[in-house]
C-alpha cells in the first residue's frame, strides 16, 4: 500500500495534518500568547475531529510571524 490513503491510516502508517494559517503579527507578550492558545487550540481540535492524526505539522512562522523583532520580551531563551 502506498500510504495516500487520505485520512485512512494504513498498517504502519503516520496521518498527518498541514496547517495553512492567516500570517501572525506579533508585538508584545500578550500577542505571542494569544497565538499560543490559537495553535493550541487548533491542534486540540484537530485531535477531537480527526483521531487518528498522528502529528499536525504548523509553518515555520505559526507562532512569531515573519517578524525579525528581537525584542527580549517576546523571544525564547534557552
């Protein structure tokens, strides 16, 4: 089987959901967490809706946009 069985997970198969999303603009803290709960809340829906996703893939930009801001506010450290 080849695997593009749409949504119909075959036998060792990983389901997969691409996300298309409207292009964040993200300033301040508060806006990074919204867009944080709007991911979260899509990813849970998409549990709920489809259960045998196994992994929902977001576009690199999904959480901080295009933006080159490095304002320390809104960047991660590690």
């Amino acid at each position: 089987m080849s695997g593009f069985g749409g949504l119909n997970k075959s036998k060792n198969g990983v389901v997969m959901g691409l996300v298309q999303l409207q292009l964040p603009v993200v300033k301040t803290p508060a806006d990074l967490a919204a867009q944080t709960r709007r991911i979260c809340d899509m990813v849970g829906k998409a549990r709920r809706n489809q259960g045998t996703m196994d992994l929902v893939v977001f576009p690199e930009y999904a959480l901080h946009g295009l933006s080159m801001d490095t304002n320390p506010d809104i960047m991660c450290s590690l």
